[in-house]
C-alpha cells in the first residue's frame, strides 16, 4: 500500500523574474515500512521537499497525501494535529533545552499529550530504552557526548511512537563511528516497522536506506532500489520505490 504520495509538489519562492522553483513537479509514492535515502547536492531542494512532507512548509501546488490524508488541505489546527500524531523530526543541530534533564527533553512533545505525568514519564523513559540511554535519563545535555545527544533526540522524536520519521544529515556532526551507531539505530526503528525518509549527503549513510531518491535542481532524477547495509543479518532488503513523471 502506498503510505506516502507526492503528486507533482512544487515549491517557489521570490517574486516575478526573481522566482525560483525549489521543488519542480516532484511526484513519487512511498510504502509504508520503508527507509529513504534522499541525496543530492547542497541547494538542490532536499530539506524543501522534506518541509513540505513534514507538514511544515505547504506547496505551490501539487498534493501530499499520507494514509489517504491529504496534508495540504487541513487547516492550520488540525495540520499542527497530523504533524504531533504521525511525524518525528531529527535534525543535524540536537535542538536540546540545555537547562532541562534528557528525560524531560523527551518529554517535551508530550506536554500537549493528554495522559498523566506518571504515564509519560513511562513513555519517556521507554524511549531511551529504545536508543540506549535509560542509565543517562537525569544528566543534562553538557554531560553527554554528540552522539548521545542525537540519541536524545532521536527518543524525542520517537516518544510519541509516531509512524513516520523525518532526518535531516541526523549524522552531519557526527564522527564517523558514532555516524554508523545513529544509522544501526535508524535502521533499528525501521525494522520494527517506522517509515523513515532521511536527507544524507553520505554515500555510507545512504547504504543503509532500502532505496535513495536523488535530486537535483528540484527535480526528482532518480529513485533506486538497494539492498540496504544490514546491521542484523536477519533483515530482509525491501522493494523498489515507484516514480512517476
């Protein structure tokens, strides 16, 4: 089933003569379950094209329908509704409250939550028992390294148990070690049924997306299928993805 349905997205910006398409007549289809790679040089409309699939940056025209919702024409209420319900977002910058514990940094998205204290706590602490940092639950961000404050971000954005996962170079500040620590646990996710779509300038990042849409100049040039790098010899490569003129 497609999850995921981009029909002829475009974005520009500027004015008359000056206006400039970031994202030209981009069209594909995503199953859910599935990782994207997507790649392509600085400039050419990668984190554009993820705005407009994190609900956050609405099209010029063209249509985003996730779970037969079409995003675009909600209004602005139940949009902010959709994004809290079905996305998580990881960024290259931690965006860690510094004064606040990692745990109450997971917490974070769950204050418009309606559930007990007690409850998100649970959700919060179950979080970083996925990424691995349950032991680091009342340290603050200065007393962890780079790589477990991507953790932490990561447990934040997944603390809602969201179905789709927006990363954005989640491994740009990172050393190449801790790269493929946060990538194993990307992957991780994935095999437990999160759909994730990841913007990457790195080749080996790339290698563990199940298939890599590249773009460039706005435009959709190619959506490949791989057989992704296994962290687990159990999993299973996964299909193609569809892309359509």
């Amino acid at each position: 089933m497609n999850y995921i349905v981009a029909e002829n997205l475009v974005k520009k910006f500027g004015n008359g003569a000056a206006k400039v398409a970031a994202v030209d007549g981009i069209s594909f289809q995503i199953e859910a379950g599935e990782f994207i790679g997507m790649m392509g040089e600085s400039g050419a409309g990668k984190s554009t094209l993820l705005g407009i699939m994190g609900a956050m940056n609405a099209p010029t025209s063209g249509r985003l329908i996730v779970d037969e919702i079409d995003v675009y024409s909600l209004k602005q209420e139940q949009r902010a509704d959709f994004r809290r319900e079905f996305l998580g977002f990881v960024f290259q910058s931690f965006h860690l409250v510094p004064y606040l514990t990692v745990i109450e940094n997971v917490m974070l998205p769950l204050a418009v939550v309606k559930a007990g204290k007690k409850k998100k706590r649970a959700l919060a602490e179950e979080a970083l028992l996925q990424v691995g940092l349950q032991d680091k639950a009342l340290r603050l961000p200065s007393q962890i390294s780079g790589g477990e404050k991507e953790r932490v971000a990561i447990a934040r954005s997944i603390v809602n148990e969201p179905p789709v996962l927006l990363a954005d170079e989640p491994t740009g500040n990172l050393d190449t070690k801790t790269s493929q620590e946060i990538m194993e646990l990307l992957s991780k996710l994935n095999d437990h049924g999160m759909t994730i779509v990841m913007v990457t300038h790195s080749p080996e990042c790339a290698r563990y997306a199940g298939r890599v849409m590249r773009v460039s100049d706005g435009k959709l040039i190619e959506a490949a299928s791989q057989t992704p790098r296994l962290f687990d010899s159990r999993r299973e490569p996964r299909s193609g993805l569809t892309s359509h003129p």
